[in-house]
C-alpha cells in the first residue's frame, strides 16, 4: 500500500532514495557528498506559493517542555542516546544511533473509507502512544502498527491536530516490549548538522537514510487551501511515500523531527530531490502532550491578529484611489479581538509589521509565525490614502481554529 494522494501535493512525500553511504569512501569525500547543490537550496519558490489569504492568521510559539503538566512517558525502555564522537568514529557512529532507534519505528497500514495508505509513526510513549501525520490517518476506519520484530497491533485514533499535521494513535502496551524514542530539543538544531530519518518509504519497511539540516524555520505550504506549517526543518536525507510521520533523529539517537511532506517542482510538477520537511519535536513535545491528556488541541501556541484579509490587488488600489498597490487588505475583523482592541478596521491595508515590508497575505503570515501571544507588534497600514500606525498585542489563535 502507499500513501493516499495526500502528500506531495497535498502534501505528498517524494525523493530520491538514499541508502546509508559509507562503506567504502574515505572521510572527505563522505564530507564532500553531504555538501549541498545549489538546486537543493532553491526551494521557497517551489512551496511558499501558498493562499493564506482569507483565513485566520497566526504564528507560532515553542513551549517549554511540561508548560501544560503533562509530560510524555519514555520509561526504562527508552532508546539510548549518545554522548559525543569524533569525525573519524562517524560511520561507527550512525550504526550505532541506527542500532538503537529503529526499533522506536513503526509501520502504519491504515484502512480508509475511500482508499488504503501506508505510513510510519514513531513510539512517544511507555504507555502506547505513537506520533504520525494526520495526512496518514486521516478518515482511517482500521489501522494496524507494524513493529520493529514484525509484531502487529490494532491502534486506535487518540486526537488529531490538523493544523501541524500531527495525529497521535494508541496501541495496548501490555503485551509488547516497546522501546520509546527520545525527544530532542529542535531550537537547537544548526544547519549542517547530520541527521538520519527512518520511515517505511515505498512500502520497503525500516528504511533508513541520511542527510544534513539544510536549513531551518521553513514556513511550507502543505497543499491544503490556506494551511502552513511553520518553522518545519528543512533536510536533504531522502523522504518519499511512507516515510511520512516517521522519524529524523540528529548524531546523538535524539528524535528531532517528523519528516512530513517534499518540495514539489513547480515547471516539472515532479518531486524536488533532496528538499525533504519535518516537524521540529519541540512542536510534537507541545502538542502530544494535549492530545494524551484530552483527546484534542487546548493549546495552539500561536499568536493571533485576529483578523480575515486576502492580498490587495491592482483593480481594488485603483478604485480606493490607495497610495500603494499591495499589501493586505483587511477584509473582517474579529469583534474583541487583537486588531478590533488596537483600532484597526476593515477595509485597511496593511503595508508593515515592525520592520517587515507586507506585500499580501502570505507574507502578513510569515510576520506573524515568529511572534507568540501577548507580544505587541508596530502595524503600519493605510486607511484610505492615509498612513496609520498601530501596537497591536497578540492574542493566541483559539484551538478550534485549527
């Protein structure tokens, strides 16, 4: 079975596959291979073409781990981490964290109402809880968790969160000797670093592949009208269909990220090789937490302006004799809400955030994802051909609106 057409597009994952390379090729030229082309960095042109326009728009904020009380449970079974290592040792190395994390790994063969998917998901919890894209269980009826040992469980859905494309299914623990990955912390993260993500691309269960931190805080655009995943980890490690919800782990065995989708080719319309995305684990540290405990999202963790706007186009400037020719036109504004408190209006165009330029809606996003509630923020805008300047104080995006 493969991934329902949900993943590249939509988000769709592809790349081309990449074994564990090391074998025979000395240091430097294993150094040299890691090195990234210039094709592989040209990718905001490919993902960032998103519509945000129309819908609410938020950021984004990490929160310490144990913010909502409800720690994740590794237990004594938690894969082991690694302290440190020199170059030399790197291949021994990446066996090693290999060894040590893949049984945290798991297969997902999901039965929908309209068609079958394939998956992975990665095991969180002692007490059965495993992390996955929603995109993966989405409108699931049956879906079955296939171990490390070749063991097999029936999961259930325990809550999903739509807007980071995280779902958390449970599986009865009693019975099965699970070993729990690590969560590391991803603010640390340092693009260059060495990462390996394991998943079950193709349907070809416990694959495994590595690559580097390409870049960080990505703001991608999943496919889904209007919907972006912030601040997502970008890597070259291969990620094709069935790695999606699987893991990437950094040199220590340290679970960093959920590989979710791959950049696609806007003239090819084909997957981008080597531009691969991940949820960062901080994101998962803060949303699981809420899905264990409560069945859903309480907490979004991302600043609010509250307020609908779609991008200001040419007809419109002309017409509302405006002094600029882009920007984001306020089309509602919610009653009580941050903009409402600040003064601002519909039918205003915002032209700048701070110091950042808004050219539409997407880039007003953008502005907004690095920000978290209660921050005040400088708007400028026009109202008619008159420039105003407002502070905004950022409310928090309500959990239904995700």
């Amino acid at each position: 079975m493969m991934n329902e057409p949900h993943e590249i597009h939509e988000p769709q994952m592809a790349a081309e596959p990449a074994a564990l390379d090391g074998q025979s090729r000395p240091p430097a030229q294993r150094r040299h291979s890691r090195q990234l082309s210039a094709g592989t960095l040209v990718i905001c042109a490919l993902l960032l073409a998103t519509v945000f326009g129309g819908g609410m728009l938020a950021g984004w904020q990490f929160v310490a781990r144990g913010a909502l009380g409800t720690d994740l449970q590794p237990g004594p079974n938690a894969a082991p981490t690694i302290k440190s290592s020199t170059e030399d040792e790197l291949e021994a190395l990446r066996e090693q964290i290999v060894a040590n994390v893949r049984p945290t790994v798991v297969q997902l063969n999901v039965k929908g109402l309209l068609s079958n998917s394939l998956g992975s998901g990665v095991i969180i919890d002692q007490r059965g809880y495993i992390i996955t894209n929603n995109h993966v269980v989405k409108n699931s009826e049956h879906i079955q968790v296939v171990f490390f040992n070749g063991q097999t469980a029936t999961a259930s859905l325990t809550g999903v969160a739509p807007a980071d494309d995280l779902a958390v299914i449970h599986v009865d623990p009693s019975r099965l000797n699970l070993s729990v990955a690590t969560l590391g912390d991803s603010s640390r993260l340092r693009v260059g670093q060495d990462v390996v993500a394991i998943g079950n691309p193709l349907g070809i269960t416990q694959t495994v592949t590595s690559g580097i931190v390409s870049a960080l805080g990505r703001n991608i655009a999943t496919g889904e009208v209007g919907q972006i995943l912030p601040g997502t980890i970008q890597t070259d490690a291969a990620i094709n269909p069935g790695n999606s919800g699987g893991a990437l782990f950094d040199m220590h065995g340290n679970l960093i990220g959920i590989p979710t989708l791959t950049a696609l080719d806007p003239e090819f319309k084909t997957p981008a090789t080597g531009v691969g995305f991940a949820i960062p684990s901080n994101r998962v540290q803060f949303i699981a937490p809420q899905i264990i405990k409560s069945g859903k999202v309480t907490r979004t963790g991302r600043a609010a302006l509250e307020v609908q706007v779609v991008d200001l186009d040419l007809i419109t400037a002309q017409k509302n004799h405006l002094p600029v020719k882009q920007g984001a036109l306020v089309v509602s504004v919610t009653a009580g809400g941050a903009a409402n408190l600040a003064g601002i209006k519909s039918s205003d165009v915002i032209v700048q955030v701070d110091d950042r330029q808004i050219t539409g809606s997407l880039s007003l996003g953008d502005a907004l994802i690095a920000r978290n509630p209660g921050d005040t923020v400088k708007i400028k805008l026009y109202r008619g051909s008159k420039p105003m300047t407002f502070e905004v104080k950022l409310s928090e995006l309500p959990a239904g609106n995700t």
